[in-house]
C-alpha cells in the first residue's frame, strides 16, 4: 500500500468508526408527537402497528407474540388482553388518535406532560424500559362508548418490541372521564346527589383508559366521588317507599346499566301489581317516574333514557326472579 492510500485509510478508519457510533447513540431527549415525528420514524412505526393490528385482530397469539418483549410473552395476562383487543377490533374499525416518540431523560421512570388548558388534556407517565420508546393510540371511528388500545413499544437490545398492551375504557355516552367529572360537579352543585353520584361513577369508569394516560383531574374526582357516595349513602336508605304513588311501590336499587346504546340510569322497584298486568304496571310506571323525578332530581337529564324494572319479588343476585322492564325515552 503507498504512502497516499496509507493516508486516506487513516483518515477514513476513524471518520467509519464516529460515524457508527452515532449511528447507534440514541438521539438527545425529546418528545415528539403525531406530525413532529420524522417521515422516516413515522413509516417504520405505521408499519409496526399495521402487522400488530393485523395480528390482534385475529387474535393471533402465536404470530403477535413475535412483536412483544420477552417480559410481555411471560405474563400471564397477555393472552387475556390480545383477546380482549381481538374483540375490540373486531366489534368496530379503529382509527390512530395519537402518537409519541420519546427519547427518554431517565432510565426507571419518565414522563410526557399534560399542557394546555383543554378539558382533555392529559400526560403519559410510564417506566423508562428503553432509551427510545413509541406510544400508539387507536379509538374507534364511530362510538358514543369508546375503548381506547394501547401499544407501547420500547427499542431493546434485541430491536423494537410491544413492552404493554391495553384496552380500557375511553368515553361513555360520548364524554371523556374530566367532561363526565365536570357533569357530575355541575349536578351537585345543584344539589342532584343521585345524578352526579352516577355521573361520577362513569367518570371514574373512563379517567384512566391507559395504564399510562394521567388526566390532571383524576385525583379530585375519586375524592369527590368518594364525598358523593357517602353522602348518597347517608340520604338515602334503600329500600325506599313511594309514599306519594297511591299504590305504595318500593325503589330497591338504582344503578348505571351499560347497553350498546350508551350506559343509563337503571331502577329497580317492587311494586304490589301483579307485572302479569303490564296495563296497570305501566300506568304505575308513569306515577313512579314522577315521584321518582322529585325524590331524586336531575336523574331523568342529560340522559337518553331511564330503565325502570318492576318486580313483585325482591330482587336477588343468588336467583332468577320475574320483572317487567319499561324504557322513560327523554329524548
């Protein structure tokens, strides 16, 4: 080799080796998010989530474990939730909600936080499994009750891998969990303990639809809600009578029931009708709905509907017992 090939190699040698080393240091600590993420991340995540969805969806175990980490294979609820996400994705057509790329700061923990002034806002707080990890969420294009997917990759050692995996609930009747809360706050206020007891319920259903979401609101709202419910308990000792109802019938229950049109205020009352006598019942139902409107203000608004299910047995969760069910259309 001449002394000017000899040269250059000594020149390029060291110029290779920085090269690589850059190419394997992570970038510096940033978050980017949906659009702010580069062409080129962005491609190569799409096409992540577009085999993992292809995979979830068919509730492929064997083919999705391939994508997961080593840690997520070994647990024992990750067949459990690739089936819970097969039925999602089967039961509506998902669409992205939001993406982030982190180059984390810390190694055991870190966070995205929650900006802005929007009701929604949240942040994401989550262990720093990797120094570069992808969050992908999906909810589904046409839904008053949304539950979100989660994906949570983290690039290891081995390449880029799904280290969680969720499905939780997102909105009910069309409300986040902090519009559901400020619903029920509203209510109270206003002195509507049963509405914003259920109100509240639902937000406290919704205010965590990931494992790593953190809406600002959430802290408030379980206190609230556990201020709410015992002053409900406190009013309110069921089996309650309606005395102003000539024929006497008897509230035993109230509660939120989930259908697929949304979740509704559901009420369970005895009544000394025979409910084989569904004229009498349902003139009788009409009489409770009154009574039940000023017994429990604001349970009959910003709702679509109030179930009502007569009995002339109490109800037991240890049997099947007979009952008449009747639908309040609101609206």
């Amino acid at each position: 080799m001449n002394h000017l090939l000899r040269h250059r190699f000594t020149l390029i040698a060291p110029l290779c080796l920085m090269l690589m080393l850059a190419a394997c240091k992570p970038p510096s600590p940033g978050i980017w998010k949906d659009g702010k993420i580069s062409s080129w991340n962005r491609s190569k995540f799409h096409d992540m989530n577009k085999e993992a969805l292809g995979y979830l969806k068919a509730n492929k175990l064997k083919s999705i474990k391939s994508m997961l980490s080593k840690e997520l294979i070994d647990e024992t609820y990750t067949e459990r939730q690739v089936e819970l996400i097969s039925n999602r994705l089967t039961d509506d057509e998902y669409v992205p909600l939001a993406e982030y790329y982190v180059v984390n700061r810390f190694k055991d923990a870190d966070t995205v936080p929650a900006t802005g002034e929007n009701i929604n806002r949240y942040g994401l707080q989550y262990p720093g499994t990797a120094p570069e990890m992808y969050f992908a969420f999906f909810e589904p294009k046409k839904s008053d009750n949304k539950y979100l997917i989660s994906l949570i990759y983290a690039k290891l050692d081995y390449g880029w891998r799904i280290t969680e995996l969720d499905v939780s609930p997102y909105t009910i009747n069309g409300k986040t969990g902090p519009e559901l809360y400020q619903l029920g706050k509203s209510q109270y206020a206003k002195k509507h303990l049963i509405a914003a007891l259920n109100t509240l319920a639902l937000a406290v259903t919704c205010i965590k639809p990931s494992e790593i979401w953190q809406y600002p609101d959430a802290d408030s709202l379980h206190s609230l809600y556990a201020d709410v419910v015992d002053e409900a308990n406190e009013k309110y000792k069921f089996p309650l009578i309606l005395h102003d109802v000539p024929t006497g019938p008897m509230i035993v229950r109230v509660y939120n029931l989930k259908s697929t049109e949304g979740t509704f205020p559901e009420v369970y009352y005895m009544t000394h009708i025979n409910i084989s006598d569904t004229t009498a019942v349902k003139k009788e139902n009409l009489l409770v709905q009154k009574s039940l409107s000023k017994l429990m203000p604001g349970i009959d608004e910003n709702v679509r509907y109030v179930l009502y299910s007569a009995y002339n047995k109490r109800p037991s969760g240890s049997e099947e017992i007979d009952h008449f069910d009747m639908t309040e259309k609101l609206r």
